[in-house]
C-alpha cells in the first residue's frame, strides 16, 4: 500500500534573513533616542528666529497638535514670535478644484524668489469626513518650489474646521512671519464658505478661475467677487487663450456693475498661464501696487486691526464652544436630551434651551 503524498501549500511563508542584531538594536535605540531628544521651547523659538526651517515646521506641529501636554507650549512659541511677526504681505488663494492652484503658486512663488524674497506657503488639503485622514500633496504637486532654498511649504489638514482653511492657520502665519518669510501665500481646498475664513487673514486675496468650463457664472457672485482683489483666468494659453480673454471680458463688465471698494481698490481681471509662466510678472506687480496704494492711504493698518478683532471674537466662541461640550453635566444631560429627542419626547430647540441652562 503506498502512501499519501502529503499536501503542501504553494503559498508558504519562508524564514527570512535577519539583520545583524546589532545593527538591530542600534537603530532603535537611535530611533527612540531622537524622540526622546525633542528640542526644548527656548531652542525652538531660538531657531525660529535664526531661519531654521525644521525649528519653524517642529513649532507648527506642537501649534496644531490638540495634545494637553502641548498647549502651554504652544503659548510660550506663539507669544516669543509675536514681537517679531507683522513684517510680512498675507496672500490669500482660492479657486475651484482644478483650476491650477499649485501650479500657479509655484510659478508665482519662483518668481517672487528671483526677485530676492522668502516665501512660506501654507496650503490647506480637505480631510475625510469618514476617515479623518488628508493627503496632504501639496509638496510632491510643487516639486520644483520644495526645493528652492528660500520657500517653505506647510501641508496642513482642515480637519472639521469650516470652509476648509486649518485652525491653526493664523498662529502658523505669526511663526513663518517670525521666521523672516517676506510673503506668507494662504492656499485654500476650493471655492465655498473658505473664502470667508482666508479674507479674514490675508492682506490681498486673489481668485482664480478658469474659462470655459461653466466657471464664469459662479464667480460673477457677489460675495466672491467682492472679496477678490484680483481676478486671474489661469490655463489662458492655446486653445483655450481666446476662451480666456472673452471671460476676462465678461468678469470686468461684472465688476463695473459694484461700487467702489473702501480701499479705493479697483479689482483687476489678468491672464496667466502657470504652466508656461506667461502673465506671472504682471500679477506681482498688481498685487505691489495694491499694497503701494492701501499702506498710502492706510487701509492696510485698519484691515490689520479689524482681523484682529474678528480673530479675537473667534477665539473666544471657539473657547466657550470647547469648554461647554467638555463640562461634566453638559455631557450626562447631552445623553438624556438625545434619548428623548430619539423618542419624539422633545424638540432640538427644547433640548438646546435646557442644555445652555446648565453652568
């Protein structure tokens, strides 16, 4: 009688080779020793200041982070950096997905660059609302600007904050301006409720559209226009250059119609192709004469101070909303509101009266 060939599996796992266990043991022992070694506040800020880029981007970690442990010293960066922030132009950027942020922000950014500027660009990626996660591509989109000595990327994610733009995003402004950045560029995730937000804390605001491409309705609404202080009609090159220069045509028939800005400010409509880095110049020396034009007649001072209002009164709804949902009897009668409204025993303005009652 023979026997059974036994049988065996193709999909096997094999044993594979093991490092040298020193080399083993050395590399983590390294590795947690790194961690371990996490530069102090007073280094930090002291790096901040001398330019130091990984100073600058471990501060923004510790400002973003919601860890306990991390606030107070978040507190101490912010207020050592304040005394020598406020040197720098705030731009913000907006556009529909697609229309050529990053290439448009890395064309301009260069061309800042030859002109003897640092720029730090803070572009803001939309996080999942299911997974929380974000991509955070900006760097790999603009591969030629991550490598030039004097420009500073920042990939943030949005988390749940709305319109897209990061919660931090003011406080990184104060540390990249204490860095000596000349220009900080604000990058937000699309056109929406974010444009609010980046208007807030910029000194010049800049849209960018397409034509063609079903945009021109959408940006001949008001509030979106009224905020721009220029329009650009990106991708304007081959086919698409006679599309671009109708559209041009049209967004300044539209901003005839609006009367005049307090700034005494008239919003301009460019062409430019990124891609090619045609009409770049032109849109720098815009924005230079806008600055030229409001730091004159004093306009950019009482924007300053009117975002500093509006960021104070954020900071405080932002606070009381955090200490309310955190309060112990907030939370136990949340449940029990929740349950009877689940059972058609109350309503949500019931509900909301009985929790703001509580202290």
């Amino acid at each position: 009688m023979t026997k059974k060939k036994k049988n065996r599996s193709f999909l096997q796992e094999k044993e594979g080779i093991n490092p040298p266990e020193t080399l083993n043991k050395n590399a983590a022992a390294a590795l947690r020793a790194n961690r371990k070694k996490l530069p102090s506040t007073e280094k930090l800020i002291a790096g901040i200041l001398n330019h130091d880029e990984i100073s600058l981007s471990r501060a923004i970690t510790i400002i973003e982070s919601t860890a306990a442990k991390h606030q107070n010293q978040a507190k101490q960066i912010i207020e050592s950096c304040l005394p020598h922030a406020n040197k720098s132009v705030r731009i913000g950027i907006t556009g529909v997905p697609g229309v050529g942020k990053s290439t448009f922000i890395e064309s301009f950014g260069k061309q800042l660059i030859s002109k003897g500027k640092r720029i730090a660009v803070l572009a803001v990626d939309p996080s999942s609302s299911l997974s929380k996660g974000s991509i955070l591509g900006d760097k790999t989109r603009m591969e030629e600007l991550v490598k030039e000595k004097n420009a500073f990327i920042r990939p943030s994610a949005s988390g749940e904050t709305l319109g897209g733009v990061a919660r931090k995003t003011r406080e990184t402004i104060i540390l990249c301006e204490a860095a000596g950045f000349d220009v900080i560029i604000i990058e937000t995730v699309g056109v929406g409720q974010s444009e609010t937000a980046v208007h807030s804390m910029t000194d010049f605001f800049l849209l960018l559209k397409l034509a063609g491409a079903g945009d021109e309705l959408q940006g001949i609404k008001r509030g979106i226009m009224e905020m721009a202080d220029t329009i650009v009609i990106n991708k304007a090159d081959g086919e698409n250059l006679k599309a671009a220069k109708l559209a041009k045509t049209e967004f300044n028939r539209a901003l005839h119609l609006y009367p005049s800005k307090e700034n005494d400010w008239t919003t301009k409509t460019l062409l430019a192709s990124a891609l090619k880095n045609e009409g770049i110049v032109e849109i720098w020396d815009t924005i230079a004469n806008y600055f030229e034009l409001t730091k004159k007649n004093g306009f950019f001072e009482k924007k300053r101070k009117e975002q500093d209002k509006f960021w104070l009164m954020q900071t405080i709804e932002g606070r009381l909303k955090s200490d309310f949902y955190s309060n112990a009897s907030v939370k136990k009668e949340m449940e029990i509101q929740l349950k009877l409204l689940h059972e058609n025993k109350t309503t949500p303005f019931e509900a909301a009266e009985k929790l703001l009652k509580l202290k």
